[in-house]
C-alpha cells in the first residue's frame, strides 16, 4: 500500500516536473526568437533584406534567411504582406513567403542539439526536427517552378481574396494564448539583459535562450523515459496511430491555439528523443503544424485599410494556399510522403556517426548559404535598392489603375 502511494506521488511529481520543463522549453524558444529579432533588427531588417529580392530564388532565399534571423515566420510574414499592402508586387512575394516556411524550422532544429551527448536520442531528435526542413524544401521544389510559370497560387488567391473582402473582417490579430504564457517572462528577461551596459547584450540574451532550451530538453528526456513506460505510451501510441489525418488535425488545431508552429514542433522533439514518439508519428503532426501557422496571419489580413488591402489578403492566402496543398499532396501520395522521413533518418544517421554534419547543417542552409546568395545579390545588382523598389512600386500601381479602368 505504502509503495503504491510512493509509486503514485512520484508520477505526480514527476509530470509536475515535466511541465515545468515545458513552460521553460517555450520560454527559451520565445528568449531565442526575441534574441535572434534583437540581433538582426527585426522586421525592419528583414524589410531591407527584401529588398534585393528581384527574382524568385532571391525571394525564396531571403524568405529563408529573413525568417532565420528573426525566428518567426508569422513576423516575416506580416513584413512581407505590409510590403505587399504598400505597393510590392505579389509575384515578387510568393517565393519569399516559401522561403519564411523554410527558416522557420531552424528553432525545432537548435532544440534537437539538447540531446547532442546521447548518440541514439539525438538521432531521433534531430530526424524529428529536421523532417519539418525536408518537407518544406520538398514543397518548395515542387511549387515554386510551376508558380513561376503558371501562377495558380497567386492567381486562385486573387479570386478568394475578392470573395472574403467582400464579406468583411474576420481578424483574431489580437488573440494570442501563447503570448499570455510566455510573453511577460521573455519580456522581463529581455529588459534585464538590455540594461547590462555593452554591445554583447543581444548575444548574451540569445545565448541564455539556448541554454534554457538545453537544459530543458535534457532533464525533460530523463523525466520522460521514466514515466512513458507501459501503460501510459501504450495510450499514446493508440492515440496517435488512428491515422495521418487525425495527426494533420491535431498539429494543425494545436498550432492555431498557440499561435506558433516553431513551438508545436519544438515540442515534439524532445518526445522523439525520448523514445516517447517516433518519426512516423512526429511528421503528420509536424504537417498539421505548416497549416495551422498560416491562420491567424489569414484571418489577421482581413481587416488590413488602405488601397492595396486585396493584395495584402492575397498574399496571405498564397501562403495558406502554399502549405495547404503542399500537405494535402505528400499526404496524398504515398511515395511522396516517405520522401521527407526517408530524408530525416538519413541526415540523422550522418549526425549520429559525426556531430559536425549537424552544425555544418544548420549553420550551411540557414545562415551560410542565404547569406552568401544575398552578398552576392547586393554586390551584382547594379540599381540602389531603394530605386528597384520605387520601379516595382511604379509597376504594381499600373495593373492596379488597368483593373480600376476594366
């Protein structure tokens, strides 16, 4: 009797711990995004960063690189329809939005090197996170050349962006449950960092963040492992293998409550370090997760004023439109679906065998890579940028006028 009752209140202590440790996981996510947003300059530095974006790998590029340094996809992309609200044309956009999706998956992948001294849970935790990358990447390969001939997405947004419009706002810009939670912790963090005098203070403040995520997943690891035994993942397994659609369902549902599908995923990688989920089981909720980011950003668009406020909503609804059918396809055919799990569990085999692929990865796709495109750009584009924007502001008012004329 007395060691059922030890038995029972070591549990309860245990999952109090463990969400604990999840409220610290979300807190350190939220102080990296913030740290990284500090660094880079936030959304008006990825504004200058597109800027440059004259063609459709540029876009895509920048979008990755943008959404890299700001850590959230949601911010670059709410930049990114401001600009198109303010005269970018929307087929200079869509690539950039593809690449927001891409960069948005570097914070799973940072949470993924908490398990870095164990050999197999770092496996599944960095095929867990790196999955999101592959899927995205794959996506995006497929899309981008047929929008860039053929404009489906840009042009079936138009159409839906005139019917909403129609109905007036639908806007829950100001509805954040995530931010209830977290954001006053990040927030005084943040103000305690930005008084220690020095220009280190970004750098410090985005290095607590990764130590925060560090330790949270370790501890969170061990705590896991002792309590998903028997019972209790056998409940977990049943309810995550009633198919596919009800993991797309369930990433997808959770994302719009929390508003922030780096947190959704963040979340599960930990589990798949653990042992606790597998790869198979992390990826419908992961694709869940790619719709979910988008609906708020949607809803938000509506009640946008001015004169370009149907381009704005259009863009919006290319990104919807972009992770919608890019998550409806790959679950659709079968082949395709293995693509990105294939992927995964072999960049995880690279990184189990050698720790370096893992940080030549993250620093290489996201960081090295776009960097190197943009420097590049800068240096060949013989226009001032400000000028390129000013002839694509000139552009966009003139299929405005025409469609006022018709």
């Amino acid at each position: 009797m007395n060691n059922s009752k030890t038995e029972v209140r070591s549990l309860f202590l245990s999952w109090i711990g463990i969400s604990a440790l999840i409220y610290l996981l979300m807190v350190g996510v939220g102080v990296i995004g913030v740290g990284f947003d500090w660094i880079s300059g936030g959304p008006k530095g990825a504004e200058k960063l597109f800027s440059f974006a004259t063609n459709p790998i540029v876009g895509v590029i920048l979008g990755t690189l943008a959404t890299a340094l700001v850590q959230s996809s949601s911010t670059v992309t709410s930049v990114i329809v401001a600009l198109v609200a303010g005269g970018m044309p929307v087929e200079i956009a869509v690539p950039m939005v593809m690449g927001a999706n891409m960069g948005t998956t570097i914070t799973n992948t940072i949470v993924s090197l908490g398990n870095i001294r164990e050999t197999k849970a770092f496996h599944r935790s960095f095929s867990a996170a790196t999955v999101h990358d592959f899927f995205n990447l794959y996506a995006i390969l497929i899309f981008l050349p047929i929008e860039v001939v053929f404009h489906p997405l840009q042009r079936t947004a138009g159409v839906m962006a005139s019917w909403l419009l129609d109905g007036g706002s639908a806007s829950i810009s100001n509805i954040n449950v995530l931010s209830l939670i977290i954001k006053p912790v990040v927030v005084n963090l943040e103000q305690v960092f930005r008084g220690i005098p020095g220009t280190v203070d970004a750098s410090l403040f985005t290095a607590f963040g990764i130590g925060l995520v560090f330790f949270s997943v370790i501890y969170m690891s061990k705590l896991l492992k002792s309590v998903m035994t028997g019972r209790a993942k056998a409940m977990l397994d049943k309810a995550l293998g009633k198919g596919v659609l009800v993991g797309i369902f369930a990433g997808a549902l959770i994302t719009m409550i929390v508003q922030s599908s780096s947190t959704t995923t963040s979340l599960l990688v930990p589990l798949a370090g653990a042992g606790v989920l597998s790869l198979r089981q992390v990826f419908p909720f992961t694709l869940g997760a790619n719709i979910g980011t988008t609906i708020t950003a949607l809803l938000a668009a509506t009640a946008i004023l001015g004169g370009n406020k149907i381009f704005a909503l259009q863009i919006a609804l290319v990104h919807f439109l972009f992770n919608f059918s890019g998550v409806i396809l790959f679950a659709l055919v079968p082949w395709l679906y293995e693509l990105p799990i294939r992927s995964a569990e072999w960049l995880g085999g690279l990184t189990e065998r050698n720790r370096g692929y893992a940080f030549g990865y993250i620093f290489g796709v996201f960081f090295i890579i776009p960097g190197s495109v943009f420097g590049g750009q800068s240096i060949l584009n013989d226009l001032d940028p400000e000028v390129v924007q000013a002839e694509q502001n000139t552009e966009q008012m003139k299929v405005i006028e025409q469609e006022l004329d018709e």
